[in-house]
C-alpha cells in the first residue's frame, strides 16, 4: 500500500507535525505538488486521519493520572452502552478503550490533586452505571508515550 515516497512523506510529518507542506516535500525529496497528491491519497485510504494538538495537561494544573478497569456487570444486555455512554460525559476522562477478557474498559482521567481525584471518584465514577468491579491504578511516570512507526 505505501512506497517509499509515502513512507518518507509520513516519517517528515511524524518528526514535525508542525512543518508545512513545502517543508515536508522538501525534506522528502519530493515537490510539493506530489506531496500535495500523496497526502490526499493517504487521506482519502485512511492512513492518515487528520492532525490534532497535544496538550501538556500537567501544565494546565492536572498533577495525577489514574487508569481505571471495569469489569462491568453483563446481566443487563444494554450494560456496556450505557457505561460507555455515561463516561463519555465526564470531562476529566481523557482516553476510554476496551478489552476482552476479564476487564471490560479502561478508562484514564486527570484531576489537579488527590482531593480533587478523591472527588470526582466518588461524584463522577461511582455513580457510572453498571459496575461489577473497579480497579484504580495511579500512574507515577510516563516512560515512552510515542505513536511514531518505524516507516
């Protein structure tokens, strides 16, 4: 599906998200105008879905990181939706996934202290529907968090 000139296109853009168009061309060894082309045809199959801003939310005062597993209660057949629905809501969940297995969900919230953590436990995530079971893990470090491939 990809040919070099595409893998060297996207290994510009993961370098530098932030580079324009003639800046990732160049770099690549390619015109801008095929870059232009390659960029849209990677668009349009897919491979690229779109461009988006990091923020440093521990600069914004979000000093605690906490993973939650569920393990929800599957008797009522709209459980995972409805679970999956209501933790949409929360404005501190930043990431949701799922699994098969044992854990069903996995949700990863921020909040600006423990107290603050404390809080939103209690009001925002025990109240979430259709919990069986929960398992709170508070990250202490952040030792590789890099989407890069190796194209």
């Amino acid at each position: 599906m990809l040919d070099d000139t595409d893998r060297r296109l996207l290994r510009q853009l993961q370098n530098d998200p932030a580079a324009t168009l003639s800046a990732l061309a160049s770099r690549a060894g390619v015109t801008t105008q095929l870059a232009t082309r390659r960029f849209d045809r990677l668009r349009a199959n897919g491979v690229l879905r779109g461009q988006h801003a990091r923020i440093n939310w521990r600069r914004l005062g979000y000093e605690i990181e906490v993973s939650l597993r569920f393990t929800l209660d599957k008797a009522d057949p709209r459980a995972f939706d409805g679970f999956l629905a209501a933790a949409r809501e929360v404005p501190e969940v930043i990431e949701i996934q799922t699994f098969l297995g044992r854990v069903d969900v996995r949700l990863s919230l921020v909040a600006r202290n423990l107290a603050d953590y404390h809080r939103l436990y209690r009001e925002r995530i025990l109240t979430l529907p259709h919990i069986a079971e929960i398992e709170a893990l508070m990250q202490v470090a952040t030792l590789k968090a890099d989407e890069r491939l190796p194209l």
